[in-house]
C-alpha cells in the first residue's frame, strides 16, 4: 500500500503519512488489508526488524533477556513533512501491552511523553534526534503522546533523508490470521 495521510472516521486528515507492514493501521483498528486506502494486503514484517526491536529492548531495559519473547508482527511507518505533527494519543488499538519500540531518523522532534490518565499535564519534552530508540513498556506502555514540533533542516545528511523525518514504531498487535 501506498504511504498516504490518513483519513479519521469524523472527516479529518492527519497530517503525518503513514504506511504499515505486516498490519494495517486504520483508525481504530488492525487489518490484514488496507481496505481504506487500496485493498491491497499490506507487505510482510521483515526479520531484521524484529531483531532490531529486540536489540533496543535489550539496551533499554539492560537485559539480555528482554528481547526474547518479543516478537512485533506489525509497524506504523510515519513520515512528518513540513509543519505535521502529532496530536496526544495513547497506542492502545493493539490488544498486548508488550513494549512498543520506536525509531527515529531524519529531522529532530519534540517528543512529548505524558501520563497514562489524560492527555494534558504532566508531560515530558525530549528531544529525539536521527537514530534515536525509545521504548514505551510497563507502566509507560499506555501513556499519552505526541510530536508537538519536528525541527525542520536538523537531520544528518548521513540518514540519507533529504527533509522530513521518519518515525518507526514496532507493536505487538496480539492478534492473530
Ligand atoms: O513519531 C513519533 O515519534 C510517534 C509516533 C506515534 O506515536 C505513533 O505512530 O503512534
Ligand atoms: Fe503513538
């Protein structure tokens, strides 16, 4: 399927572009095929994705240990250009509360880390840069979040992005067919 601007069943758009892998992710549930953008099943999830969820879960949590039941069977690929942005939500469509690992690279944002109870106060600003790994597991899992603001032009022309910035979240959705 085609990346593209998600429409949100009460007539928005969101501004972010997202494609996925192994599900699909539409507003406010899981699919094997994207029926509200072409119909088409979404691409496999690929193995060296798993390993490097697991990698990060093990550098997170400082245990060997971590990755090894963990196995992520989908992956919401978001791309921010321009002025999109992300509002507050909780990932909670995926029926785990296995660790949701994600990646950044391309542009810097600001990533707003809130509380699991509403989407306002208290919350968190960091600063995720190309490269960085963040992982929402325990007790964090079903927190509030957002991306506030990407930093246009702050990328390493290394991560081979000419603009924008690509965010990856590997999820376990908990289903299964
Ligand atoms: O872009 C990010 O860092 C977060 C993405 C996100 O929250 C999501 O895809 O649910
Ligand atoms: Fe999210």
């Amino acid at each position: 399927m085609p990346i593209r601007h998600t429409r949100l069943p009460r007539g928005g758009v969101m501004s972010v572009q997202t494609v996925c892998i192994g599900w699909h992710w539409q507003p406010y549930r899981y699919t094997r095929v994207a029926e509200d953008v072409n119909g088409r099943p979404v691409a496999p999830f690929p193995g060296w994705m798993v390993e490097l969820g697991r990698r990060a879960l093990v550098e997170a949590y400082q245990d060997p240990a971590a990755g090894q039941d963990w196995t992520p069977d989908t992956a919401l690929i978001n791309f921010y250009q321009g002025e999109a942005k992300l509002g507050m939500h909780q990932d909670k469509d995926e029926k785990s509360d296995a660790p949701v690992v994600s990646l950044s690279i391309g542009d810097t944002c600001v990533f707003r880390f809130g509380n699991t109870e509403t989407r306002t106060r208290p919350w968190t600003d960091v600063e995720l840069a190309s490269g960085d790994l963040f992982v929402f597991g325990g007790p964090s899992r079903f927190a509030y979040h957002g991306v506030p603001k990407v930093r246009p032009g702050t990328c390493d022309p290394a991560c081979g992005l000419a603009g924008g910035r690509l965010n990856i979240t590997m999820r376990v959705t908990g289903l299964s067919g």
